[in-house]
C-alpha cells in the first residue's frame, strides 16, 4: 500500500509499505479521508510523544476492507470511523477510570501506524459505524468532536453561562456548537480569520469578534468594557500563550478559565495566584479524548455537530508539503482532509 512514511522528525515520504493483514480482533480499513491537524504539524517538528519511523494521521475515516476471524460487529463493506487511541487496561490510571492518562497508550498516527495511508488496522473495539448520508470528510472530524465531547465534559457549562471562547478553528468550532447547544446564554468567538468567525456565527451562532490588525488590542479593551463583571467560561482554543495569559481578566468571580488549545510546551505564562484565591477562579485543561467517540460519532451521525463547511481543502498523500504549509500558515484553510 502507498503511506506517507516519517522516518524522523521533518523528513518524510509517500513511499511503498507492506498492506497489514488483520488477525483475531483486528479491522482492516481502507482510508477515505484522513483529517490534518496542529498535532500533526507538532510531530512533524519532533514536538510531541511520537515514535520513529511513524505513519502519521489521526482522524480517519473509511470502510472496511477485511476482518480477522474473531470479528462480529463489522464486514467488508462497512462504513466507519475508529478511534485512534487504545488504552492498555492495566495500568494504574486505567484501573482507576481514567484512560485519559493511561501510561502505556497505544496512539494510532502518534507512536502506532495511523490514517495518511491506503490502509489502517484497528482493533474492533476502536470502530464506530458511519451513517450513509453522512460523507468520509465529515466522519474524519469525528475525532476532532470527540476531543471536544472530552471538553465538554471537563467544563461543564450551566445552562445560562456566558462564554468567551479565543480561536474559531476546527475543534473551537465543534466545541462552539456544543456549547451552543448545551444552553449557554451568550457565546463571543474571537479569531483573526473572517472565514472561521462566519462559520462560528452560522454553526454556532456566535457573536463573533475580529481583531483590528491595526489596533490589535482594542477588541481586548471592548470586550472587557461590554461585559465588566466578566465570562463565566473563558476559553483558549487558539494554542497562542499570549491569548492563555489574558484569559483570567475576562473571568467573572467564580469563573472557569479553560486551556484548550496547545500552546508550545516550553512557553510560560504569568498567573497571579492572589486573583484565583481573592476571585476563586477555576482553572481546567482539556486534553485529547478518551472513549467519547461513542458519542461523538452519534453528534456527527445525528448532524447535532455540522462538520460538512469546515472541510475547505483535500489533497491526496503526495500533496502532504502543501497540506503541511496550509495547516502551519493556519490562515487560509479551515479543514484540510487527506484522501489517500
Ligand atoms: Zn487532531
Ligand atoms: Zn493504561
């Protein structure tokens, strides 16, 4: 089969790899669509818990292709998605609930072969059915969705809350709508790209805020006049430290800040430690997913999430450069999806 194959950080081609054959529990999938995400680009550059050499893509979607003999739940035939991640089912964390944390993870296009292939083997456990009338580009954001189910979860918005959310691409947008649709009262997107804002306002229905390249703090400054006692939600879903570090002054007392996006592993930020005592602001991460594909898949099966728009580019396996320099660029695409 043809794979893009990273042989260490930075140095990568679509070359000739032996099709895996699936044994016992396994599923072989042929990939239709392969989503394009930051996390790709952090493992290009060696930024990440990857292994060497390594097939990368983590949000794919596709049909069955084979099954091993211990197989029930799918065919040949099948359309699904599959969760990317296995939990090993005995470590501590594991044992205690929470796979999230699981010390010996087992992550397809991260350290185990993944989706920027013809084909991908899955355990049948990892699979989760696609509905017909729902297309492979939107089946591979059911990942990008089941991180943000785990957002959801890690949140927990009331119904009424106010929400300020930093960033409006792909999982800022999933989350958006799950926020919309868990009763938020108000909810202000802020992003630089008017593409992404307008889909916040569809999707969404978000007030949207674009920064003025000229005056890049004056919406800072708006924003803290128009709601003076503050969000009950602040969220950062644009990875930009800078962004993270300003998020406590938005907080009404009480308040959750959230950091959502990745921000560069070896950057800081200043916190006053006063202000979340004096204000008792909550402050959350929200990391990946772990088993919410499930209902993910029933958000992006149902339409209760809308994927389809976020989808603006798809390349085969030899346009990888040009999806690389999109993603990184962050500008000019919303979604980029592989079709291998
Ligand atoms: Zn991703
Ligand atoms: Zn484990």
């Amino acid at each position: 089969m043809k794979a893009l194959v990273y042989s260490a950080p930075g140095q990568f081609a679509v070359s000739e790899t032996p099709t895996p054959q699936p044994r016992a529990t396994e599923v072989l999938m042929r990939v239709h669509a392969c989503g394009v995400c930051k996390t790709d680009l952090h493992i290009h550059q060696g930024h990440f818990f990857s292994a060497f050499p390594l097939i990368p893509g983590h949000e794919f979607a596709g049909e069955v292709a084979a099954v091993g003999p211990e197989v029930t739940r799918v065919r040949p035939g099948d359309r699904v998605v599959a969760d990317n991640e296995r939990q090993c089912g005995y470590c501590a964390y594991c044992r205690r609930g929470e796979p999230l944390f699981c010390e010996n993870l087992y992550a397809q296009g991260v350290n185990a072969p993944g989706g920027f292939a013809e084909y991908v083997l899955v355990d049948e456990r990892q699979v989760y059915p696609l509905d017909e009338q729902v297309s492979y580009l939107e089946g591979a954001l059911a990942e990008p969705t089941a991180c943000a189910v785990h957002g959801l979860d890690v949140i927990r918005p009331r119904v009424g809350d106010e929400v300020l959310l930093f960033g409006a691409g792909p999982t800022g947008l999933i989350l958006a709508q799950l926020l919309r649709r868990s009763g938020v009262s108000r909810l202000v997107v802020v992003d630089l790209s008017a593409k992404k804002l307008d889909l916040a306002a569809r999707l969404a229905g978000a007030e949207i805020v674009q920064p003025d390249p000229v005056h890049p703090t004056a919406h800072l400054d708006r924003l803290a006049a128009d709601m003076p006692a503050g969000f009950d939600i602040v969220i950062d879903a644009t990875g930009v430290s800078k962004v993270a570090a300003g998020l406590p002054q938005f907080a009404r007392y009480g308040g959750k800040i959230v950091f959502y996006g990745v921000c560069p592993e070896n950057e800081r930020i200043e916190i006053s430690p006063y202000e979340v005592f004096r204000r008792e602001l909550t402050i959350l991460g929200s990391f990946s997913q772990a088993l919410t594909f499930d209902r993910a898949t029933r958000l992006v099966n149902g339409g209760a999430v809308q994927v389809k728009e976020m989808v603006t580019h798809t390349f085969p396996l030899e346009g990888w450069g040009d999806a690389l320099r999109m993603v990184s660029d962050g500008r000019e695409s919303v979604k980029i999806v592989i079709t291998p």
